[in-house]
C-alpha cells in the first residue's frame, strides 16, 4: 500500500512522540513511513513500567514498586495464615500466640509496605520521574530540546476536543507528547506578534 494513500510521509526516522511508524510500505530504502499522531500506546502495568525508557528516577521507582507490591501480598499472605493458625489452634495457647504474634507482625509489616509505596511514589515525583508531570524537581526538556525556542503551553481548549485540534483551531504550530502534565500542555513554537503600525 502506498505511504501517501495512508496518509504519512517517507523519511528516514519516525519521531515517536509525534508519528506513528507505519514500516516501509513504498519508501525508499532505509526509510519509513511516517504518520502525523502519536502511536496508541497499550498499557501492561508492571511490564511496560518495567521495560520503558524513561528517567533512571521512574524505572528505579517502578522496580521498588514491584518489589513493594509482591512484600505486600506476602504480608497479606501472613495475615491469612495467622488467622488459620488461630482458627485450627483447637484451643491450644502456644498456637494461639503463634497466630497473634503472626497476625501483629503481619499487619505491622503491611503498615510498613503501604507507607513505603507511597513514600516512593512521592519521591519518584519529586525528582521529575512521575506520571503526572514534573514534580518540581527537574525540567523536563524534551520539548525545546526537539524544538529549539518552542515552550511547553497549556491551551484552553473546547470540550472534547483534541490536543492537536485546538492548536490548529487557535493558529498555533504545535506538537503533543513532548510535555509533562495535562493532554493540552503541548509544545509550542512562540506566537508571532505583528509588526505596530
């Protein structure tokens, strides 16, 4: 099928925050076709946070995380089993402090894991590396870094209406997935004021 018909460009790399890479078809060799929209991205939870590039921040909290999570169904784990060990205690006192003990040290355990997570969650967002945008500590520079002299922008945009559509409804060259926070925060090259009269 012809790059065109689809809609895309050939070129030699696909910028993948902004295009989506459609392979071949008919270019030239050595390049791709390229289509304006960024690629549908499908979540796999751990295994995606896992593997993504991202900031040594994001990838270093994701795998505490996950060690968090699997500390935490143990504990959970524990809980069950110091409830059964009181349960099938038939009455016996040193099964019976053995499932309390169990239990307190279960729950104590789970307090721990719980503040943990979040604690790294608020960290991880503190350094830049978290979900909701920048955190304060670090800048996120993919934006003027791919586009010199743009900036990240938030554009006050209608209901339901896209990212890339509002730009273009307000005159303005931008491109999405470039800056951290809200789908309207979007790089932007500068408005162009016109000469006074």
């Amino acid at each position: 099928m012809d790059c065109a018909v689809s809609g895309g460009k050939c070129k030699a790399n696909c910028n993948t925050a902004t295009e989506t890479d459609l392979g071949a078809k008919d270019c030239a060799s050595g390049q791709k076709c390229c289509k304006p929209g960024a690629p549908t991205k499908v979540d796999m939870g751990p295994i995606t946070a896992l593997s993504a590039k991202g900031e040594p921040a994001q990838i270093i909290g994701n795998v505490i995380k996950a060690i968090l999570s699997v500390a935490g169904a143990f504990a959970l784990l524990m809980v069950v089993y110091g409830g059964m060990l009181m349960l099938t205690s038939a009455g016996i006192g040193e099964k019976i402090d053995k499932g309390k003990k169990t239990l307190i040290w279960a729950t104590i355990g789970t307090f721990v894991i719980l503040s943990s997570y979040v604690l790294v969650g608020y960290i991880i967002t503190a350094m830049g590396g978290g979900a909701g945008g920048n955190g304060g500590g670090t800048v996120d520079t993919r934006c003027p870094d791919q586009n010199p002299g743009w900036a990240c922008e938030t554009l006050t945009c209608n209901q339901g209406e896209s990212a890339t559509d509002c730009a273009k409804r307000l005159g303005r060259n931008c491109k999405t997935g470039l800056c951290p926070g809200s789908t309207y925060n979007i790089c932007c090259e500068p408005e162009t004021t016109p000469p006074p009269s």
